[in-house]
C-alpha cells in the first residue's frame, strides 16, 4: 500500500516523464533498486524483473525507429546506430533528463557511494520505466509514448555521442578554460582478477563531480568524464 508521501512523489514523476499510469505500482516497483530489497529482505522490492523486460521492449522501439527514420541507410549503419542508443550511457542520460534519480528506492550503503547518480542504476531505472509503461499501456501505447516523447531526447544523444569521443580530454580543456583543476581517483576494484570491475570518480577542487564504472581503470575514469559532463549540464557548452 502506497503512503500519502510516495503517491506524491509518484505523481511528480508522471509529470516529469509525461505520462500518466493507470497503475501507480507498477510506476513505484521501476524505482525500487535491487540494493532496498536486499537491505530490507524483501525480493519483490526489486527493478531487476521490470529492467529484463525494458531492454526488449526499447531494444524493439528503438529498431523501429531507426528504420523509418533512417531510410537509406544499409543494415550495418543501422545497427552500430542502434548499438549507441540501446547502451548504458545512452539510458542513464535518458534517466537523467527525466529525473528519475531523485526518486529511486535504494539502499542506504548504495546511496552513500554515489549510486543515485551511478550510470549503471541511471540505465536500469530506465528500462525498467519502459516495461513499466508497457505492462501499463501496451506495446503500441509504450511506441506511441516513446516517439511523441522520448524518441527526440534519445536522437540528440546519439549526435551528441558522436561528437565526442574523449570524454576525459573533453571535461579537462572545459575545465582549464576556468582556471580549474581535476583529479581521478580509483575507488574500488571489485571481482576476481580476470574480470574486475573498477569505480572511478573525478573531482574538483576536492568535490566529487562525477562517478563511473569500467572493466578497467581507463574506461572507469572515461565513465566519470562523462558522468560529470552529463551530471553538470555543460555539454551544450562543448
């Protein structure tokens, strides 16, 4: 049963993703983080079955948009197209701009590393979202969503993307421009030696300004340029 404040805070998301859910849990459950179910040993308190089902569903929409949007191109073109949107930076931006970290459910240990700014929880959230208006509309009422109000948010990210490739050399001429310096560090390494998983962050004088995650540590410290890039708002600037 939902509380007066949640049923609130549920509304303000609707508002900010422009669309109204006939059922508010399935709005509620695309927001709950596997880390508050696993703190609050409850297993139904989790995204993760929602987030399965949202790849699919985008991966589908974001093919038939390519399609009819790109007409011309040959299979391959489309393909690496479509290998840049339906990704873990492409939908974490997405999370972003709908503002769905504010209200994510989320462990108290997650929180306090960051993770609600975190690309990979940002992306989740994301797909999970999308089942959610699906299980809620249908397929041709999520498609309809997405095009009329995702798709163009979701297109000025691949042109952006394509714009930049170095994000760390990107984020550091902005930042010399100013006068200020950066610094990356390595948080944690996580996982056997043959598969590590690393947690990068940059900062600016001495404040965090982004967070990222990586099989290694270059590509973690390439996940935080971006990360702080996406979290600053600055890459209209760029």
């Amino acid at each position: 049963m939902l509380d007066q404040k949640r049923i609130q805070e549920l509304s303000e998301v609707e508002e900010k993703i422009d669309y109204q859910f006939r059922n508010k849990d399935l709005l509620n459950q695309a927001l709950y983080h596997s880390s508050y179910a696993n703190e609050n040993q409850d297993k139904t308190l989790s995204n993760e079955r929602l987030e399965f089902l949202g790849d699919a569903v985008v991966g589908l929409i974001v093919s038939d948009l390519l399609y009819k949007k790109e007409d011309g191109f040959q299979e391959g073109e489309m393909t690496k197209k479509r290998s840049r949107l339906v990704c873990e930076p492409s939908f974490a931006n997405m999370a972003r701009q709908l503002g769905l970290g504010e209200y994510l459910q989320m462990g108290r240990g997650e929180e306090l590393f960051g993770g609600r700014n975190r690309d990979s929880i940002l992306a989740d959230a994301f797909e999970a979202l999308i089942a959610a208006v699906y299980l809620d509309s249908g397929f041709n009422g999520t498609q309809i969503y997405f095009e009329e109000v995702l798709s163009e948010k979701l297109l000025d990210y691949l042109n952006y993307a394509d714009q930049i490739k170095d994000y760390k050399t990107t984020l550091q001429e902005y930042f010399q421009k100013a006068g200020k310096q950066l610094k990356y560090s390595i948080d944690k390494e996580i996982g056997p030696e043959h598969e590590k998983v690393f947690y990068a962050s940059v900062h600016s004088e001495d404040k965090p300004i982004g967070s990222g995650v990586g099989k290694n540590k270059k590509s973690a410290e390439q996940a935080a340029a971006q990360n702080a890039i996406e979290i600053l708002g600055i890459k209209d600037e760029l």
